[in-house]
C-alpha cells in the first residue's frame, strides 16, 4: 500500500495490477464468448484508462473501442489544457485500436452543461486522432434542441475533412508519449499544453528517434530532428529520473521537480512553451508551423499533405503557417478546424 500511495512501480505492485488485469480479460472474454456470434462485445475505456484500471490495453486491440474522454462539461473542456489533455487520451488510446474500431462517446455531464461549441470541438478530436465513429450521450436527458443548429452543420463539415486525412497519421518533432510508469502507477496529468503551441507532433509507444516526415526527400525534416523532444508526465519523468527509462536520443522534457541527465524540466504553461518554441523554430527548416503564439494544434499529414489547425483560443484567428520560405494565410473560426492542402 505504500508503494501504491507512492506511485511506485515496485514487483509486488506490478504483480497486484497484472492479477487484477488477468481478471477483467478473463472476464470480458468469457462474456464475448456468451453472446457469440449474435453480438460483440466492445470496451468503454475511460480518461487515459489503461492498466492501472485494471485495463491492459493490447488485450483489447481489434474489439469495439471506446476511446477515453473526461471533459463533460464547458468547466472542464474550457481551458485549453482541457482540450489538450483529452485530445492526449485520444491519441493514446488508438495506439492500441485500429481506426474504424476506435468509438469517441462525447458525453455532456450534467446533459445541459456541455455548449454546443463545446461538444462540436470534440468532433475536431476525432478527426485528428482519426477516430471513425463519434457518439453523443447524456444520459436520459435528451441535448437541448438547439444544439443541433450547431452540431449538424458540424458533423458535416468534420465528415469531409475526416475523409480527406483518413488513414493517415500526424507526424512532428515534438513527441507524444505515456508509458509504462503513466499506464501502471501514474497519475492523470500528462504533459499536453504542448499541443497546443502550433508546431507539429507525433505519438511514439517508447522515446526512441522518429523521423517526423515521410521517406520522400521533399518532405523529410532535416538530419537533427530524427530524435525530437519527447514530454513526460510526473511518473515517467521519476522513471527516467532513477534510470528505469532511458532516451535512445529524443531530449526529455518534463515538469520541475526531478532531474534527467540530459534532460530539460520546463513547467507546463502556455508562455514557457511558446518560449521553447521560439528556441526550436531555427531548427524548423523543412516543418511546417504557426507562426503565432496562440494555442493552436498544427497536425501535419504529410503523406496527405496537409495541416490541420484546429483553434483553442475561442475566438476567430487568422494564424500564419510557415514552412520554410513559403507562407500559407489561414483563417479559423472559434473553436474549429481549418485544412491547408499541398503543403
């Protein structure tokens, strides 16, 4: 129990949580096998569920999945590391599920506390993370009718945009990464304002080199960002700290309050990562970004080759992407999505 309040993944807990996984594999497995074939059986997995849950994640690859979420209402979903933060969820969790597997339940909590704007921004979600099936719940209360004079001319317009990046995965310098200490032992608190400061990502299942592009030359970054910055949560940056996770040479960044060799702790606010932005953009040479300091997520699709911006500022933004020497003028509306094709 020590060990557990400690967040500490010694053997003996590592033991508890593979017993306790065991159980609802075994569980969820022998219920599939009842109700086939008339039915399958899929898993609701919550905000950056995993095996501390109980939920060990690649048992579960190939069935109906439920991608996690926790934003229900405008309170929570508001800040934009609110945004971030399940944005980060989704992106874990399709590590382990095919897109056409992957389900979004946006729900609203209480059913009249998620604003239209709100549950539309969740679409944008799903088309990053390309999730293919998005649902809406609230309980036994029905959505106030007029949020579908928001959320219908929304669902069309995130269908086409959806269709275009389709199979497609975003690609970038900065690293998206929750491991193994996140997923067993650590808190819900992953490192994810970094998604909001306009230079592209990538998700990586372990810090190692990734080259944030395609093999076409024309669209390869340059030699120096094959490793990138990998930002950890508390746990795995106390994992690093001890010598259990090591940089195969992405730099780690992280939160203060441990050191990494090598690594660098910078806290988690808008204003100190639009500083490191400014500090990696020389080294931007071949990477499209937004020029502005404004939190905004830039997926690049380069396979597609396309950016998505979507806005989390909540007001309209006129934002400057730059890729090398040419300049791409975007507009996007509050809390919405805008595509830069043919970059």
């Amino acid at each position: 129990m020590d060990a557990v309040k400690r967040r500490d993944l010694t053997p003996l807990v590592r033991d508890w949580v593979t017993d306790t996984c065991d159980e609802l594999t075994a569980s969820f497995r022998a219920q599939q096998e009842a109700l086939a074939p008339e039915a399958e059986l899929g898993i609701m997995v919550m905000y950056l569920g995993s095996e501390k849950a109980g939920i060990r994640l690649p048992d579960y690859t190939g069935v109906p999945f439920r991608v996690g979420e926790l934003m229900f209402n405008d309170k929570s979903f508001d800040p934009v590391k609110g945004k971030t933060d399940e944005l980060f969820s989704a992106l874990f969790h399709r590590r382990f599920t095919p897109p056409e597997r992957a389900y979004s339940e946006t729900t609203a909590w209480p059913p009249d506390q998620l604003s239209a704007p709100n549950m539309a921004a969740k679409l944008v979600i799903s088309t990053i993370a390309d999730v293919c099936n998005t649902m809406f719940m609230s309980g036994n209360t029905p959505f106030p009718r007029t949020h579908w004079e928001t959320l219908a001319p929304a669902m069309r317009e995130q269908a086409k945009l959806h269709a275009k990046l389709a199979g497609h995965v975003p690609r970038g310098p900065l690293k998206h990464y929750w491991g193994e200490h996140s997923r067993w032992v650590g808190d819900s608190n992953p490192y994810s304002l970094f998604l909001a400061c306009g230079i592209p990502f990538e998700v990586t299942e372990t810090p190692a080199p990734a080259v944030a592009g395609s093999p076409d030359p024309a669209t390869a970054p340059t030699e120096g960002l094959l490793s990138g910055w990998t930002f950890l949560s508390d746990a795995d940056a106390r994992a690093a700290s001890a010598g259990k996770l090591a940089s195969a040479g992405t730099q780690f960044i992280h939160r203060p309050g441990v050191e990494i060799p090598g690594g660098r702790a910078i806290a988690e606010t808008l204003e100190n990562l639009f500083r490191l932005k400014h500090e990696l953009l020389p080294q931007l040479k071949n990477i499209p970004y937004v020029q502005e300091d404004t939190p905004i997520v830039c997926a690049w699709y380069p396979e597609a080759r396309s950016v998505l911006l979507w806005d989390l500022s909540g007001r309209e933004q006129a934002v400057t992407v730059r890729r090398g020497d040419t300049s791409y003028n975007v507009s996007v509306a509050p809390l919405d999505a805008g595509l830069v094709e043919g970059i």
